[in-house]
C-alpha cells in the first residue's frame, strides 16, 4: 500500500490486532495507553502560541486594555462554561484559550496598579513553565532532588539579607498562611504541649498587633482557636505605624487581666498606607517581657534587597520569624511567599511534623534530612522558591536591587507631580511605593471641607473606577480606611512601568472625573 489511504489501514489493521489481543479487566481495555500523546502534543503547542501572542508579546503594549469589562451573567454566557458528558475538540478548546485570555485582567500590563503585585517577569514564568510541564511535590528528595535543593539554597540567603547567622523556613501559598504559621510556631514555642494535648487547660492567650495589620491576623487567631477578641490592636500615628508605648501598655493590660501574652505581629510594609513599624522598639518590649515577635514584611521585605531602602526594616534582625512574598515587589509570580525563622533547633519540624511513615521512612538510601516536607502543614507543596531563584539567577542581587531602587523612583516622582497638579491631594507623605491620595473635581475645589464636602468626595472615586474599568485604561485601587473618605491607592511595582505611565495615570483621572 502507499499514501493516505494505505496508512489509514495501517492504523486499522493496528486497532483490530490490539482488540484480538485484548486484555478485559471489568469490560475495559487494558492493552497500550489509550491517550493520543501527538494530538496532546500539538495542542500544547498550538495552546503556547496563543500565549505567546496574546500574553507575553502584549505584556508591555500600553495601547492593549488593561481589561475587558464584561458583567458576571453576561461573562458567564460568553465563556461557555457548562462541562458536557462528551469532550469538545481542540479547535474549540483553543478558541475557548482564546476567550479565557481575552477576558481575564492584563496583571502584566504597565497601567495595572490594582494590587499588591503587577508586571511581568520572563524569568519567573519560564521557571513556572517548567514546573508546571514537571508537576512535582516539594516533601521529599526522592520526588523533588532539584527544587528541595532549590528552597534550600533561597531560604539561606534571604535569611542573610534578614541579618541572621542562622535560621529555618518554608515557602507557603501565601502571607496569609505564613502569618499563621508564625502565630502558631509561637504558640507551640509559649506551651508545647498543645500539640499533644489540645486547646484545653490553657491560660487566655492573647496576642498583639497593630490597626494596620493585615487581616490575615484576625483569620488565624479564629482558626488557631485563639479567638479573635484575643487580638489586641495597638493604636497607631497619624503614619499608620505602631505606636510601641501603646503596646507596652496594652502588654501590662493583658497581663492585669490574668491573660498569658505570648506575640506581637509588627507589620514592615502596611497593605494600605505602607508603613513600617518601629521594629527596633518593639523588639525591646518582647525582650522585657519575652514575647515572640513576627514580622510580616510580605510587602515591605523586598526594600532588604535595596541598600539604600533596607534602613526602613532597621532592627529586623531581633525578629524571631519573618513573612516575606517575593512575588510582590520582587514580581517572582503568584504564589511565592516565604516564613522565616530565626531557631536552629529544628522548631518548625517539631511544631508540624507528623512522621507519615509512607514518605517519611528513616531507613532510605540517601540523607533523609533533605526530607523537608514535614515542616508544613501541607502535603503536597508546589516549588514557589524556583521562580525567585531563576528570576535571582538572571538579574542577580543588584538586579533585584535596581527594581526595587526604580520602583521606589517613580513612586517619588508620582509624589512630586501630584503635589504640582490642581485637584489632586496627598493623604500623606509616602515611605514606601504606597501612594494614596484624593482625586477632587473641579466642581468641589471651592467648597468648604466640612461634612458635605467629605461626603461628596467618597462618591468620586468609585465612579472614576467603574469609569477605567468599562474603558479599560488602566486598574487602580481605592478604599476608605480610618474614618478617611474613599482614596486612590496607587502601588508601583512593574519595571514595565515609566514616568510616562505616572503622567498618564493623573491625566487620565482627570479625564474620567472632570465633570463628576
């Protein structure tokens, strides 16, 4: 036989031979893999080429949305989301890749301002590829030689640029879980035997952190059992920071009322205003009255890979754990979130380790310290330290440094041309690349800044949002915090991003606002 039609029969004759040598097992087919490995394979490279085109290359591009608004119901119907009892072809499956990107917010894009991570890290995603293509589990050496090495390698030198000689940690899905964690080590370190023994016959334990911190403190005192009324918040300035006096006094309070203080959370880096605590300060009243304190520098942690910003974290050091998320300021991709731990007694195993003796056998063939994976809660655990080393790897510490030195830059010019523009007002003066300011048109610029005023001021920036979002021009956060009326929170972040993109950012608001 020759041409189509003769392999054609080829595959038939290859069929029939396979089902007369068939082995039945409960009326299935057993014999070769039933999986279409080359249509696989054309479709993941079908599938790439997609998202080389429509992701990576516009990455940059200002003249793309940021996104394309569509209403929930009406998304819903655009994106065919029902799952059918027979599979769809891969011509549809590609269209629908299509689709998915289409609709989905532009985080890489340089005018998305929006959270607390943007832009677009080559490094990083080449690094989420392969991870991705491999599909390991970080617990044992066995399943995961080169990125257990990997977290092993990224956890000793941001342990150093913390400013120990020594210490522990794990990569977690989250600041959210690394700050439970910390809550939890600390707990464990104030009474151990609560592994064991539970949550019965304990003192009131009570824990302290400021009304700035992030609202991750407030979850994990619920699911640790602790309670959320169990979280003293110490007052903070006018800044957002910590007020340590206040903290002192709330310590003598907790203590007057037979509560057993055993934390205090100081937060470097404020998810709103980004402030920094008075680390050293506070550092001084948990050594008076042995206290555990945790950092959460999952925003702020980055500025120690800057010299000239690190001054901001002065007095890290006495921390006895950090939270610190590359993937914010340092763009290693979501997730990539490190705890910290200043112990060299293996506290962190002893805390979470449950010795499942499936993977954890002490008889194995190699070093079975390399077994990291009973320090976490998790079972599976995806290898999030990888992107930040590949990403380390390219730009190396002075890269990194220069991002964070840049991104500080822009935050500082955008400071200066807000304070040059009519109509445009700082909260306050910013430390960090937290830019939070008022957008007033021109029709409340001669009013007086009584209730009225404020009153009409909340209802500017909401509009100026829904505004952006149906244009798509750029995405940028606002929120009312502390008795203030709704405001802009701008966050710098993205290298992509130029002074250009400042100056468009205030033109733009006034753009959608002028006539509000």
């Amino acid at each position: 036989y020759s041409g189509e039609g003769g392999a054609i029969d080829s595959n038939k004759q290859e069929i029939f031979q396979r089902k007369k040598n068939a082995v039945l097992v409960n009326g299935v087919i057993l014999n070769g893999p039933i999986t279409d490995s080359k249509a696989g394979e054309k479709f993941v490279e079908e599938a790439c080429k997609i998202i080389m085109e429509e992701v990576i290359r516009k990455a940059a591009d200002v003249t793309e949305k940021v996104c394309e608004w569509q209403p929930p119901e009406k998304l819903k119907k655009l994106l065919d989301l029902e799952m059918r009892d027979t599979g769809e072809p891969h011509q549809r499956l590609l269209q629908l890749c299509q689709d998915i990107i289409r609709y989905s917010v532009k985080t890489n894009h340089p005018r998305f301002f929006n959270q607390l991570y943007a832009g677009i890290d080559y490094y990083s995603l080449v690094a989420r590829f392969i991870t991705e293509a491999l599909n390991p589990s970080v617990y044992t050496y066995e399943v995961s030689p080169v990125f257990l090495l990997v977290e092993e390698a990224v956890l000793k030198r941001m342990i150093e640029f913390i400013g120990w000689k020594e210490g522990d940690g794990i990569f977690n899905p989250g600041g959210s879980v690394s700050n439970m964690y910390a809550m939890n080590l600390a707990r464990y370190k104030y009474c151990p035997d609560i592994k064991e023994k539970g949550l019965s016959g304990l003192p009131r334990l009570v824990l302290f952190t400021s009304e700035e911190c992030h609202y991750s403190m407030n979850k994990a005192a619920s699911f640790l059992g602790i309670g959320t009324q169990n979280v003293y918040f110490i007052t903070t300035d006018e800044r957002g920071k910590m007020i340590p006096e206040e903290l002192e006094k709330q310590v003598q309070r907790a203590r007057k009322e037979g509560a057993a203080p055993f934390l205090v959370c100081a937060t470097a880096g404020t998810t709103v205003l980004g402030a920094f605590d008075p680390l050293d300060k506070i550092a001084d009243i948990c050594e008076k009255h042995g206290l555990w304190l945790h950092v959460d520098a999952s925003w702020g942690g980055s500025a120690l890979m800057s010299r000239k910003h690190r001054k901001l974290l002065h007095g890290i050091h006495r921390a006895d754990s950090v939270a610190w998320n590359p993937h914010k300021m340092l763009m290693a991709g979501i997730q990539c979130c490190a705890l910290l731990v200043k112990d060299n007694s293996d506290l962190l195993k002893k805390c979470y380790s449950a010795k499942a003796s499936y993977l954890f056998q002490q008889d194995k063939f190699y070093d079975v310290s390399y077994d990291t994976g009973d320090k976490s809660i998790q079972c599976s655990r995806r290898p999030d330290a990888f992107k930040f080393w590949m990403t380390w790897k390219a730009l190396g510490t002075t890269g990194l440094e220069d991002r964070v030195n840049r991104a500080l830059a822009l935050a500082r010019y955008l400071v200066d041309e807000i304070k040059k523009r009519e109509g445009f007002q700082l909260l306050l003066e910013p430390e960090y690349a937290n830019i939070c300011f008022w957008y007033i048109p021109s029709s409340l610029r001669k009013m007086e800044e009584g209730p009225e005023f404020w009153e009409k001021l909340h209802q500017v920036a909401p509009v100026i949002k829904e505004r952006m979002m149906k244009k798509g021009s750029m995405m940028l956060g606002y929120q009312p915090h502390r008795g203030k009326v709704n405001f802009f929170r701008q966050v710098v972040i993205s290298p992509q991003v130029s002074r250009e993109d400042m100056d468009f950012l205030l033109d733009e608001i006034d753009l959608l606002g002028r006539d509000l």
